[in-house]
C-alpha cells in the first residue's frame, strides 16, 4: 500500500488522472462499496439490462478499472461472445487479470492498456461499448465521444455511467457535503491518499450532466439519447445509438 507521504505532495490533472487508480488501486473495490453503499452492483445490472438484443455481441469497456462491468456482463449474457477492457493504470489492470483469471474467464475478457481519447481499434468494431465513472476524467470527452461512436458497429449501443448532482435541492446540498467530506476524509483514510478523493469529488461537481451531456452525445453523431438518474441522480445512465 502506497505511503500518504509521497502521494499527498502529488497534483492530479484531469491528463495524469490514471496515476490517481494506480495508486490506490489496492483499496479501490473496497472503496467502491463502501462510497457507493454497495449501490454500484445494481448500477452495474442496470448497464447489462441496456444491451444490444442479439447474439455474438462484441464488447468494448473503456476506463474498465479492475474489470467489473466486463465480467458482469459476461458472466449474464450468453449473446457475448469477446470482451475488451481499456485502461491507462496498469495497476487497476493487473488486479482487472486476476479476477478474470480466477472467473475462468480469460476466454472472453482481455484486459489492455489504452487511451479512450485515441482508441487503436478499427471503424464499425464493437456492437456495444461502455465506460462507467470514467469520462469526466478525460481530458476530453468529446473527443472520447466521437471515439466510442467510429469503432460502434451500425445499430451499436454506447452506455455511459457517470456521477451527476441531484435536482432535488436538499439532496443536493447533503450529496455536496457527502462529497466535500465524507468522501475524502473515507477515502483518503482507507487508502491512504487524501488528494486523490479530493481530486474525485471535485471532477463530479464540476463535469456536465443531463441534457448538457446529451448534447454532447448528439453532438458526436449518437441519436436515440436518453439520460436516467439514479438514487436521487447521484448518478446517471447514457445510453445511446449509432444508427444510418
């Protein structure tokens, strides 16, 4: 585990994001649970139930973490039949192999280093891709936008999952207080990097949600655009389609 003395003294920038994931990679599913309330599996049930009806489904997972999204897919749909996660921290993907190794699922997950703003995948590829809590850290989201949209297959589906702030204005003040102070002040306890989780909480506040994100998903040529809150809108589900 990672000393808070070396990484506190570190700057995050939305283009260095990753060494944010490397460094408390250690702690991040537990932290996920724990920030979450145990909420992000049923988030996760919520991605599988947007897929594409129909059979030998290829799949792209962007910012794929340790690989959850990818292996709960997998191991619930039978229609697919290749998985393939993206993510700049070597270390979340490490911890991403293991489990699929353990799964028996190494026949359909690869796991690889990658870039969501520079994909290396050819036009018209995946009938299906998804990034969960991943794009308000790229440095640019239309561009990671317009990536996901040119490797989609005609009639392919994007889902994105993403935080975003209640509209309710009470749930919203107490969702700002959770993320000024309990998150950082767990987060930072548990993994040992206070800067990290205030780097966290502070992408969540600032990035567009809603419409203003619709917008954007049109604007890279995805119709069929719906946005869906969840628990109060703490978070919220895109989902998309490349079509003629």
């Amino acid at each position: 585990m990672m000393t808070p003395t070396t990484q506190n003294k570190t700057t995050y920038t939305k283009a260095e994001s990753w060494k944010i994931f490397d460094a408390i990679y250690l702690r991040y599913d537990l932290l996920n649970t724990i920030l979450s309330m145990g909420y992000h599996k049923n988030w996760r049930d919520k991605i599988l139930a947007m897929a594409p009806q129909r059979s030998n489904l290829k799949v792209l997972d962007l910012a794929t973490g340790t690989a959850d999204v990818l292996i709960t897919l997998t191991k619930n749909n039978t229609n697919i039949i290749q998985g393939i996660g993206i993510d700049l921290s070597e270390n979340m993907l490490k911890l991403g192999r293991e489990k699929i190794k353990n799964l028996n699922l190494g026949n359909k997950i690869s796991l690889q280093k990658g870039d969501a703003t520079q994909l290396s995948f050819l036009n018209d590829e995946f009938d299906f891709a998804t990034m969960s809590f991943g794009i308000r850290n790229v440095e640019n989201p239309i561009l990671t936008l317009k990536e996901i949209y040119r490797v989609l297959k005609t009639d392919g589906r994007a889902v994105i999952l993403e935080f975003s702030l209640p509209s309710n204005i009470v749930m919203k003040i107490f969702y700002l207080l959770y993320l000024k102070i309990f998150v950082p002040t767990v987060g930072g306890l548990i993994s040992g990097d206070f800067k990290a989780y205030f780097y966290l909480n502070r992408t969540i506040e600032k990035f567009p949600y809603g419409e203003m994100f619709n917008r954007m998903m049109r604007q890279c040529g995805f119709k069929n655009v719906t946005a869906t809150p969840l628990l109060f809108g703490v978070a919220t589900i895109y989902c998309a389609e490349k079509t003629l």
